[in-house]
C-alpha cells in the first residue's frame, strides 16, 4: 500500500486519473483537509490545461508517436495486479515519463514549426479591400514602367533615406536593400494610394531582367485592422499582382511583386519570415 501520506508522484497520477479507485479516494480525503496538497494539485491542472492549449491542433510526428508507444508498451509490462508500492510508483513513474516526452516533444516541434514556418500567412482576407489591392498594384505597375523613380523631396540613396522618411512619415520605417537578391533602389516617391500618405520605394533588376518590387509606406493610423504577427495575402484579380501587407512598429508596410519568392525574399530581408 501506498504511503498514506501522497507524494509528488501520487499527487500527479491523482490530478490525472491514474489512480485506482481506492487510491484515488484516499488522495483526495488528504487533499481536502491539506492546502499545500491541494496546491499542487491545482498547480498539476494548469500545467496541463496550458499544455493542452499550445499543442492543439499540432499534428504529432510519426518519430515521437512511436518513441511514447514504446514507453506505454514498457509500461503495460509492469502494469500487473500488484499491492506493492513499489511497483505502483513505477507505473505512474513510466506513465509521467511517457507524458513529459509527449509533451516536451510536441512542445519543441511546435516551436521548431512556428519558427521555419514564419508569420501566418492570411489570404484572400477582407481586412485588406479588394479596391485598395487594385489601386496599389496600378500604381507599381505604372510606376516601374519608368527608369527611375527618384522624386524631389526624397534622396537618391538608401542610406540618406531613413532620415528623410522619418521627417515626411513622422515615424521611423524600414527602408531595406534589395542588392543582395539582385535589384537595385530605383527611388522613392509620394505615391497616392489608399490608406493615407504613403512614401513609395522601388526596386528594380540590377539585369534588367525581371520585374520590379515595391514598398508602399504607411503610418499605421489604424486603416486596416491588421493583426500583429500576421501578414496578409492578396492579388489584383485584374493582373495577378500580389500583395502582402503587415504592420510593425507603428507602420503598414504593403510588399508589391509579381511572384511568392519575389515577397518572401524581399520581406525577409526586412526581417519578416513568410512562407507563401
């Protein structure tokens, strides 16, 4: 028989249901009349409630299925009729172990899938109006028609850029360099498109072959209720022209391109990982 007064392991297999029926009885009689008991247990719950919540919907890998079947089947090998407390500790002890692998392993993919998968992609979303899409798109298109696209109130080079945009924005923004994927900063102009005053960076082949990218910039006045961490998907059903649109850091940056790789390479560039 188990020691009548319940340790970390018994309180454990209590809050899980593991016990038998008169085990269990006994651990809660105790329970009830001992606070710090009764703590750890509470304590037990949450922790597997907060599991539970960061887990779900995560799919197990076969590996780590088959790593906890191994331990359960361990498991069911000592799992006889037995009074014998030692034996009743070593069945809970494999059960908490085969948990903690689960648990430990699904958690650590879940971060390993969420880290390479980079921020949610949300597609087709009406957070981002379709009107807005067509009229951003017409004003890249047209704009990368020409060789250059410096205008006056803007300097000619990246790095003079940040300072000028601080003053016309009236918040800092990024301004990346595209030379490592191959384009060169074509300029940077007042672009009227929807959502408010917007500084327009273009970028195009350094082969000229190719098409070109463009950063729209925006204070984030709220315009679109964009959610952090988020990045939004959308195309001109008119060209094909896509779109993604994000928020960070008291700015809406909107990425115009003619392929996924051309937003994913570029975004990440601008520290925002994005498989499309």
């Amino acid at each position: 028989m188990m020691s009548e007064v319940p340790g970390e392991l018994e309180l454990m297999a209590y809050a899980d249901g593991e016990l038998d029926a008169a085990a269990a009885e006994r651990v809660r009689a105790h329970v009830a009349v001992d606070p710090a008991a009764a703590s750890k247990v509470a304590l037990h719950n949450k922790l597997r409630e907060a599991g539970r919540r960061a887990v779900q919907g995560m799919a197990v890998p076969a590996e780590l299925r088959r790593r906890v079947e191994e331990m359960a089947g361990r498991a069911a090998d000592v799992e006889k009729p037995s009074r014998d407390a030692g034996a009743a500790r070593w069945r809970i002890g494999f059960r908490l172990a085969a948990a903690a692998v689960l648990v430990i392993g699904i958690g650590s993919f879940a971060v390993w899938s969420r880290v390479n998968r980079g921020a949610e992609v949300v597609r087709g979303s009406a957070v981002v109006p379709v009107a807005w899409v067509a009229s951003t798109s017409h004003v890249h298109i047209n704009c990368a028609k020409h060789a250059a696209h410096f205008a006056p109130q803007f300097p000619r080079t990246l790095a003079e850029l940040p300072d000028s945009l601080r003053g016309y924005l009236g918040h800092d923004a990024k301004c990346p360099d595209l030379s490592k994927l191959g384009y060169q900063f074509a300029g940077c102009g007042p672009c009227a498109v929807p959502g408010g005053k917007t500084a327009h960076l273009l970028y195009k082949p350094a082969s000229g072959v190719g098409g070109a990218v463009s950063l729209f910039v925006q204070l984030d006045r709220g315009q679109l209720a964009l959610e952090e961490g988020k990045v939004y998907l959308a195309k001109d059903g008119g060209d094909g022209t896509e779109m993604i649109v994000w928020r960070g850091a008291g700015v809406v940056y909107y990425l115009v391109g003619e392929t996924d790789g051309q937003l994913s390479s570029a975004a990440g560039e601008m520290g925002v990982k994005v498989r499309i």
